[in-house]
C-alpha cells in the first residue's frame, strides 16, 4: 500500500533563514500523528507544506506518490481539509452557512452528512446563531464542524483522506478537547490520516500514536508516544527539566507543575 | 441564565425571506421607482399619460399632449432614469463585490479612492489627450473616457490589494487609511490637471468632481447596461466563492477555490465597474456602502443573493437620488454625489461606531 503522504528532504525558507529543514516523513494511511515543538520550531509551516498552502523551497511534498503542486485546489479540497488554529468570519453568517462551506466540493453528497457534523461537535442548539457572535471555543467547533463535512464529502467519493489540524484545541475548554481528541481518534479508526499540531504534551501523549518533535526547524524525534516524550529529550527541545510518569495504560504523562528551570 | 447570555442567544435569523421573493419584491420596487420617476421634471407627465408618452398605447388613443410627452420622455428622460438605474445597480454591486473581496463590509470604491483613481485617470484623458488626438478624432474621446477610467480604478485597486493584504490577511484600518492617501493623490493628480486646463477642458472635469447624470444619453445607457449585464453573469461564478472568501484566503484555498484566480477576476470587474460608472457620472459615493448593509440585514451576507439584490436596490436608490437632485432646486440642479454623500456619510459614521472592533479602535 502507498503512503498517505511523504515529505523527501522538504526545506521552507524565506530569504536566507530556514523555517523548515530537510524534514523526511512518510505517514501511512490511518495513522494518528501529533507534531509537539517549541515556539517558533517550524510546526505551522510544516502543516502548511503538507496541506498545499505554501510549496517547499527545497525537497518535495507527495500525497498518494503524486507532487502536492500538480493537485488543483479542488481536487486537493476533496483529499485533505484543514482546521485552522483561528478562523475569523467578518460577516454575519449562521453557524449552518458556515458549516454548509464546507460542502462546496459537493453538495448532494453532503446532504446526509451534514447532521452528523454538526451533532458530532454538539452545536445543535446553535444552528441559526450568527457566528460572530459565539464565543471562541463555539467558533472553533462550528468550523471543526465544516472541515468534518468537507473530510466526508471527500471521503464519499475518493475514500480515505487526510485531516489536518493546526492547534485544535487551544481556545477549547477540556470537555471539547478530549471531545476533538475522540473524533480525530474515530476518523483514525475508520482509515483517515490525521495530523494534528499540539501544545499539551500529555493530550499528545494521550491521543496519538506517533509523535514528530520539532526544534530549530528540524524534525529531532520521530516515534510513539513513550520513545519521544522522554526526560532528556524534553530537556534539549524545551529547555525545561520534566519527569516522565506513567499511567495505568503505560502512556507517559508529565507535569508541568513540577518542572525545574 | 444571565441578560448577556440572553443577548447572544439571539437568533442569526429570525426571519429570513427567500431569494426568489426578494428579488421579486426589489424588482417590483424599481418598476414603482422607474415609473414615478418618469412622471416627475421640468415638464410633468402625470401617471394617466405614462402609457401613451411610452407609445404603449396606438397614436389614435394618445392625448393631445402625446407628442410632446413622447418627446421629452424618449430624448431626455428615458436614457436619463435608465442611466442612473444601471450607474446605481454598478455602484450598489461593485460596493458588495469589494466588500466580499477584502472581507470588510467598509470597503467602498468610492471611499477608498478606486472611483478617485477612475476620475483622475479621465480627467487625464481629456486634458492630454485633448490636443493629441485633434479635431477629427475627436468624437474617439467618448470611448477613450470609460477605458481610461478603468485602467485607473484597475490600478488604483491593485496598489490598494498590494498595500492592505498581507499573507492573506486584510487589516481594515491599514486598508481604509491607505485608501485616503490614495484618494488624497488622485484628487492632488486631478488638481493638476485643472491647473493645467484650458476653459472647455475645465468645464468637462468639473463635471466629474460634482457627479451628475446630466450629460446621459443613449450611448451612455446601452454601453453601461453591457457592462452590467457582463458583471451579472460573471457574478453567478464568483458568489459562492466570495461566500468561502469570507473564511480567510488560506481556508478558501482549504475548501477548493481556486484564490489567486477569483481574486484577479474579483478586481478586474470591481475595477470595470466602477470604472465605467464614473465615466458616465463622476465620483458618486456612498451607495455600495449603505446597500449591500443594508441588505445584509434583512437578507444575510450570502453573496449569491447580496450581489443581484444589491444591484436591483441600488438601481433603485440612484434613481430617487437623481429624481430629487434635478427637481429639488429646479430649475437648476444639484449634483448627485452632493445628495448620496449628505444621506450616507452620517451612516457609514454609523457603521463604523456599531463595528468598532472591526477596526481594531
């Protein structure tokens, strides 16, 4: 079976400064990968070379071993979707106009989909609201919402595809965290490739089963969860001193509490 | 359950009519427009006449009065209203068009110095080309007018994108402000060209600076009514598009559009748009601002209904607009964009205080 995706040496700069180097990945169809890094390590403008938005400078980027840039918009729309970190609409749209967006690709398949994304993020109750005035969280999961329709749209008529969350749970409150973590965790299951960029370590640790960790624009750990949340390893990308635990299934977990400068 | 949560629980819609009943209901408004407008000027022809003056009747059952109605109504009156309808459907369009463009519901060709650059780059036009072209060639210059008026809106529109989006974000405040400097130099550009007019010259551009749909006529009514018809048609593509615009450039490249091309298609026809319609009228503010707010809300910010009901409502404002300014201080007149700019100043003011953050204030 071929790679859902492959990066060969995949460079981003702008000028002379590296944002992205030489990164070498290849993600299998149905896998559930979580990038973690610093600040300012390269996470988004990885994403965005793997969703199509900006093209490397160096290297090359192949979904189902064909060259991202050869996809139009339309056909990589009906392959991939995206979920921003943060989407600001200006206009009055209800939260259902908004979720429909996500159906441009096609319409009549959406149709039977469409309830289920919307109950998926439980946001039922707001169908009519206008999306600007909703509170952040409520916004995300309107538009986690779209980006599910669009996924299953795409998947009704391409099979498998690819999801792509740029830090989906920042403005989320813990219940919808692990809500979005379960999702993502079902598309998995059903054979879609997901890759989320996270923050919290532990919902890294929790909810994927391979974890790439970025420093410097490179790509320094590439494993599951035990292999690369590792105290030397923290300590070098972080420049913070964590203990590693364990829980009861064996993931790693770390508090951050208790960590030493 | 507190009052703020009360507040926000408001519904999007309460009541949101369908697209067929409301352009049926916009359209219905135009023709009540269009038809008191023709009954009201310098000579009136009360509503009983209209069929007769129309030539809807046969010449045996029209008045006595009918050949002087037919007159007044087919050389002056007539291409006048329907000039000012199809100038206010590209106005009121163009306004929508730009808005969904720049994701700004502020964004104005007139405002920010599109239709400006339009003025300046005719005001051009007549002055130095005046002497080149020589009295044969002359008559080329009614075509050379609209052409040069959209290179200069198509220019200025560029500079505009250039300066107030960066990396796929638009910052209004940046945008608005850049859009002065640039009404600011066209204006300072058309100031020069004054200086340097002759008499004849100077009478052609100040009819610019005021906005007047005086010097209608037919050519003027069926070379606008083209372009209308082309931004119409053109519009059924862009609408759905401009709809997932509204995510931000990269989402809407996420959802499938093809942004880069939508964007140069969105410029180029906000740019003839405005373009022409400052060639037939001079610099007429306001109307794509307080039309398409307006309809957006009664009937929602979905571009594929906003684009046509904006142009059937702004046809219908411009008409009132050009029906009061030449009877309101008859038998003189007053220019057009004095009266749209007293009526939508104080209401772009409006907007903007209700949509502070908008602007980041």
């Amino acid at each position: 079976m071929s790679a859902a995706l492959t990066a060969n040496a995949a460079s981003f700069a702008i000028g002379s400064v590296a944002l992205v180097e030489r990164v070498d990945l290849r993600v299998e169809p149905g896998e559930l990968i979580a990038i973690v890094g610093p600040n300012g390590a390269g996470k988004s403008t990885l994403l965005r070379m793997l969703s199509g938005d900006v093209r490397p400078t160096a290297g090359a980027v192949r979904m189902a071993n064909r060259d991202l840039s050869t996809y139009s918009p339309r056909e990589l729309a009906g392959r991939r979707a995206v979920l921003a970190q943060h989407t600001n609409v200006g206009f009055p749209f209800s939260v259902e106009e908004i979720v429909w967006m996500g159906a441009d690709i096609d319409r009549r398949k959406a149709a039977p989909l469409f309830d289920r994304a919307i109950r998926e993020v439980r946001l039922e109750a707001f169908r009519d609201r206008d999306v600007t005035t909703l509170s952040g969280g409520e916004q995300q999961r309107t538009h986690f919402a779209r980006v599910l329709l669009q996924l299953w749209c795409g998947e009704a008529s391409y099979g498998p595809g690819l999801l792509l969350l740029d830090e989906p749970t920042s403005s989320l409150d813990i219940r919808h965290q692990l809500d979005l973590a379960e999702m993502a965790r079902r598309c998995a299951r059903d054979g879609t490739t997901v890759i989320a960029i996270l923050h919290d370590l532990n919902l890294a640790a929790r909810f994927a089963d391979r974890i790439l960790m970025m420093h410097q624009g490179a790509l320094t750990a590439d494993g599951t969860p035990s292999a690369v949340i590792r105290p030397d390893l923290l300590a070098r990308v972080f420049d913070v001193e964590l203990s590693v635990s364990r829980d009861s299934t064996g993931a790693p977990f770390v508090l951050p509490q208790l960590a030493k400068r | 359950m507190t009052v703020m949560d009360i507040g926000r629980r408001r519904a999007a819609r309460s009541f949101r009519p369908r697209s067929g009943v409301t352009i049926a209901v916009l359209l219905s408004l135009l023709l009540i427009c269009l038809a008191l407008a023709l009954t009201v000027g310098a000579a009136g022809i009360p509503l009983s006449r209209l069929p007769a003056a129309l030539r809807l009747l046969p010449d045996a059952d029209a008045g006595p009065l009918a050949a002087r109605d037919q007159l007044v109504l087919w050389s002056i009156r007539l291409p006048r209203i329907l000039t000012a309808a199809i100038v206010g459907s590209l106005l009121a369009a163009s306004g929508a068009l730009m808005q969904g463009l720049f994701r700004n519901p502020l964004a104005d060709p007139a405002l920010v110095g599109v239709s400006s650059g339009g003025a300046f780059a005719a005001a051009a036009s007549i002055v130095l080309l005046d002497h080149t072209l020589g009295n044969n060639l002359r008559f080329l210059q009614d075509h050379l007018l609209p052409i040069a008026a959209f290179g200069g809106s198509l220019v200025t529109t560029i500079i505009l994108f250039r300066i107030a989006s960066r990396a796929g974000n638009t910052s209004i405040a940046l945008f608005l402000l850049a859009g002065l400097a640039i009404a600011a130099i066209a204006n300072a550009g058309i100031g020069v060209l004054v200086f340097l007019a002759d008499d004849r010259q100077l009478r052609d551009i100040t009819f610019w600076m005021m906005g007047s749909l005086s010097g209608a006529n037919w050519a003027k009514a069926s070379s606008t009514a083209l372009v209308l018809l082309i931004a119409l048609l053109v519009f059924v593509k862009v609408a759905r598009h401009l709809d997932l615009l509204v995510l931000g450039e990269s989402e809407a490249f996420h959802t499938g559009v093809d942004v880069e091309r939508m964007k140069l298609l969105s410029i180029v026809l906000v740019s003839a748009m405005t373009g022409v319609a400052v060639s037939v009228c001079g610099v007429v503010g306001f109307v794509g601002i307080v039309v398409p707010h307006l309809l957006r809300l009664v009937i929602g910010p979905s571009h594929r209904l906003l684009l046509p009901a904006s142009a059937c409502l702004g046809a219908v404002m411009l008409v009132a607009a050009d029906t009061v300014a030449r009877t309101i201080v008859a038998p003189a007149e007053m220019p057009i964009g004095i009266l749209t700019a007293a009526i939508g100043a104080p209401f772009f003011l409006a907007i903007l205080l209700r949509q502070r953050k908008l602007v980041g204030l």
